[in-house]
C-alpha cells in the first residue's frame, strides 16, 4: 500500500506559515513581541493536535471533517483573541482583529477545500489507489462494501472474495481456506471478515495470518438485519456495545443547545407575538362561539409521559373532541378555527409548553393518548419518536404529513420522519424546519383543516 508521510507535515506547515503571513500583514506590531509569534504557533500545534485535526481516514471529505472545522475555528479563535487580550500590548480594535481571524478561517478553509478536490483528482486519474483489500465471507454487506471499494476516490483496489459455497461471480476467489495462502502470498493490505459466514477458529487463523503478513484485518460484525443508520459502537471497559438507536441528542451539550433555542426562540414568540395575539383571538372568538380561549388535551410527551397539549380552541364543545381528530369539512370546527388551523395560529399556544419543559420548538407532533395506544400497537417503531419531547412543529409537517390520518401509510411516513429527525437532528435542520413551517403556514397548505 503506497502511503504519504508527507501530508500531514506539509499541510502542518502550510497552516502555520500562512497563519504568520497573514497575522505579518495585517498586524504587524504583533511580530515586536516574540512571546505573542511563539503563542499563536504553539496553541495552533496543540489545538490541532488535541482534536486530532490533520489524520485523515480514506473514506473522509471536506462534509465529514466539517464538524472538526468548526470546533478548531472555535477553539484556536479563543486562543487568538486571549493572546491579544493578555500578551503585549494590543493597538488594535476589536473589530479589526475579528476581520483578521475570519480571513484566516477563510483561507484556511478555502486551502482544505482544495486539498480533498486534489486528492480525490488524484486518485479518479489511477494513483493513490494502492489499498488492496479482500472480503472472507459472503453475506448481504459485500454490495456495499463493493460500492465503497468501486469508490475510486476512497483509493481502494477490490481483489475479490473467498467463500465456502461455489459463485460464478468474477471476483469469487475459492474456499475460505485458500485465502490464507492467498493473503500471506500476495500484496493485500486489507482483510475484510464477515462474521456471519465464518467460525470462531477460522477469524483466529486470519488473524493469526494477518498479524504474521503485517496485513490488517477487519470484523464486519454480523447484523441478523438488526442495525440502523444510527447504531453506534460503544466500549463498556473491553466490552463493546452496540447502540441501536444513537442520536445526537443523547449528548449534554446538545441537550442543553436545543434547551437554551428552545427557551430563547419561545420568549421571543411569547413577547412579540402572543403578547398581542392572543388577547385578539379571545376579542374575536367572543363574537364567533361560545368557550373559552385556550383548548386543553392530555398527550403523550417524551417517555410516553403525560402532559396538558394548549391549543387556541377551534372547536365547538363535544363528546369526542379527545378521541376524534378533526376532519376535512368537519362540523366542529368554528368559522374563526377555520382560520387559526389553515395557518396553524392555533399552535401558538404551545411556546408555553416549550417554556413549562413539556414540548420543543421542533420534534414530532404530540398524538392524542388514545391514538398512542393504539399505534403503538399497530404501527412498526412508533414508540421510537417518544425517546425525545414532541414538537410544536417537525419534519414530518413540512413532509406533508399532518393532520387527519386517512390511510396507514400516512402514519407509517409520518414515524419514519420522526425517527430520522432524531438520529440526524442538528441546529440547522430545525432552523430549516421552522423556515418552511412558517413559509407553509403562509401560502396555505391542503391539509390543515
């Protein structure tokens, strides 16, 4: 396998010298203190090192080492702004230094960018495709194996596979017995195992083969159609664990960034929007039904607790207003309902609930107790979306699956929704959630009656 040493060096070097131009350039009065030059080139090798900023896995690009981006930006502009702050005297205002650091975030930023187009030209043109790899085992993971080997920016060179059962496949290399010939005899790099196909002995002598060969080897585990786009491996002292259902928000920081969102985002709505609105809604209602202003329904939160769901009534009083969701052309609903569910105004209401704990800005929408009971029941991982609190809005509406449940595929799409949310939730999907609920509650959508 050939292997660059000099990457990570040279991109090493090219990071520092250009971070000194720049600072040269726009500050020079920095360079009259050798305190401050050792300070930015030192936290820089220890920021980056920290985070491990500069190994590189082949599979990784510039959308995947993003997060990395952000948390060096974050961290070494800590270090850049202290260093002016407490090291030699600092002629500089505020605001100009801030410009200096977002041309340094922007080179470094655009010199990456370029450096993944170069390396993934590289290797499409036929060099740096050295990784030579074979699967032991054929279960259903080798087509996507496959489709990340035959990635020819990933730099892999599929040889084939050993199997015990006989295969007319063109990369069908024999038995699994010969692959340990064929690993220590010719130049792979990489072994791919996959444990559903082989028996404890047989892992050991490939390890043992492996290891003799100075060839690396690798377990893919058996699946038994378990695993989700969200499982994560995690280590319990020597015992590794597979989490099935990880999400980002099982994280404290990301639990305490959507909080403070939440809270912010629903002061600001409860200051300038309900402040007024809700006492012209009661102004209205009081010439349009008999009841009073907020309508009130137990729902099922995160956990499958129970809280009290606030909604601006848009009913008339019955029976089964807990037991029967609101149909198209339904009697119930009031002349001014009418208008406060087309525009979902009569969701406003639940910023209170956002800022009580009980719900979020975004997440899936709150059911009804007896609907719960009875998905749960009839709809494949409909308990999944209850590991987070409900949302006064979701992926799911801006989706188009809102309101009445007419067929079960409605509710089927609706869960996956859910469950997506929660395995790739971040800040920017419920700011972009949010943007299209607004933009669909204003040019009005077929199904909000």
């Amino acid at each position: 396998m050939k292997k660059s040493y000099f990457i990570i060096p040279l991109s090493f070097v090219f990071h520092v010298v250009s971070i000194n131009i720049i600072l040269y350039w726009f500050t020079p009065e920095t360079y009259s203190h050798l305190l401050s030059v050792l300070f930015y080139n030192i936290s820089w090798f220890l920021v980056t090192y920290s985070i491990n900023f500069y190994p590189t896995a082949r599979r990784e690009g510039f959308a995947t080492n993003f997060k990395n981006f952000l948390k060096l930006f974050l961290i070494y502009g800590l270090v850049f702004f202290t260093s002016f702050t407490f090291l030699g005297k600092n002629p500089y205002e505020l605001s100009y230094l801030f410009m200096v650091y977002l041309i340094i975030c922007l080179m470094l930023t655009i010199f990456r960018i370029f450096f993944y187009w170069g390396r993934n030209l590289y290797r499409r043109k036929g060099f740096n495709t050295g990784v030579r790899v074979v699967v032991i085992g054929r279960d259903k993971n080798l087509k996507k194996l496959r489709r990340i080997f035959d990635t020819r920016e990933y730099g892999y060179r599929y040889m084939g596979y050993f199997d015990n059962h006989d295969s007319n496949s063109p990369t069908y290399l024999g038995a699994i017995e010969k692959s340990y010939a064929y690993i220590f005899e010719n130049h792979v790099d990489e072994v791919y195992c996959m444990a559903s196909r082989l028996s404890q002995g047989e892992i050991r002598e490939l390890m043992r083969i492996a290891d003799r060969s100075l060839k690396k080897i690798k377990i893919v585990p058996d699946n038994k159609e378990l695993f989700s786009r969200a499982m994560s491996l995690e280590l319990y002292g020597e015992v590794p664990v597979l989490n099935l259902r990880a999400s980002p928000l099982d994280l404290e920081y990301a639990n305490v960034i959507k909080r403070i969102f939440d809270v912010i985002f629903s002061t600001l709505a409860v200051i300038f929007v309900l402040s007024w609105l809700v006492p012209l809604v009661w102004f209205l209602m009081k010439f349009d039904s008999k009841g009073p202003l907020f309508f009130k329904q137990q729902r099922h939160g995160v956990n499958k607790s129970t809280f009290w769901c606030y909604k601006f009534r848009s009913m008339t009083k019955s029976s089964d207003c807990d037991t029967l969701m609101a149909t198209k052309n339904d009697m119930r609903v009031t002349r001014l309902g009418r208008i406060l569910r087309k525009t979902s105004i009569d969701e406003l209401p639940q910023f209170f609930n956002v800022l009580k704990g009980d719900m979020s800005v975004v997440g899936p929408r709150p059911h009804m107790k007896l609907h719960t009971e009875q998905y749960e029941k009839t709809v494949d991982k409909y308990l999944v979306r209850h590991f987070l609190k409900p949302g006064i809005t979701g992926l799911a509406q801006i989706k188009g699956y809102r309101g009445e449940i007419i067929e079960k595929a409605d509710i089927v799409n609706r869960v996956r929704y859910d469950i997506f949310y929660m395995e790739k939730w971040s800040l920017e999907l419920d700011l972009r959630i949010i943007y299209y609920t607004v933009a669909n509650a204003l040019k009005g959508e077929e199904s909000a009656y």
